[in-house]
C-alpha cells in the first residue's frame, strides 16, 4: 500500500491493509531517536503496539515464541522493527535502512561522467 499498516495473523492471514493504526498502550513511552530528537505519531503507535502486544492476556494464552512485530518505516528514510518482549521487558526497536530514491545530488554522483559523455 501507498500509507498504512498491513495487519498479519501469525498464520499469515491478512486482516487488514492501508489501516491507520491508533495504538496507545497502558505504558506511556517515548521512542528517542539516537541524535536525541523524539519520532514522530507513527513510530510512537508502533511502540504502543508492540508494549501491547506483550501484555494481551488473549495474545499471551495463544502460547506463542513471540507475541509478534511490527515494522515502521519512516518518512525520512529507513525503518525501525519493534519486538514485543515478555516477562515485562521493553520492546526491542531495531533501525535499518530501506531502500530510497536517489536525490538529485546521488543521481549527479552516479551519473555524471554519462551525462558529460552521452548527454546533449
């Protein structure tokens, strides 16, 4: 989808697609990214979600490996995993890099010698 979250079954069945997710949790928590500036309203409901999904008495008496994750990927490039943790630990969040279009400035880098080459 363009926007949205994609809800999955642990089974794989797909219960929603494009959804706006409103998650807030019983915990309050604030996701700081590492330059020390707070995320934005979508990773926030991410890690709402994933405190969530570690406490549900209904998700836990399923007797799962893990409780489940959810994946957010930012506006500004890049995605965070949340990992749901049991036993009243905090999610793990992971950040990775996504794939991007290139700027102007990448796409210069990339193909300047062609441009000067081949171009008119």
């Amino acid at each position: 989808p363009k926007d949205g979250g994609i809800l999955l079954s642990h089974l794989g069945t797909i219960h929603g697609a494009t959804l706006q997710l409103k998650a807030t949790g019983s915990r309050k928590a604030i996701l700081k990214k590492a330059d020390g500036t707070a995320a934005g309203t979508r990773h926030n409901s991410s890690l709402s979600a994933a405190f969530w999904l570690s406490e549900d008495t209904e998700i836990l008496e399923l007797d799962l490996p893990s409780p489940g994750v959810i994946l957010t990927r930012s506006d500004a490039g890049g995605a965070h995993c949340f990992i749901p943790q049991l036993n009243g630990l905090p999610p793990t969040v992971l950040q990775f890099e996504t794939i991007h279009h290139l700027s102007q400035r990448e796409m210069l880098s990339h193909f300047r010698e062609k441009i000067k080459t081949e171009g008119s």
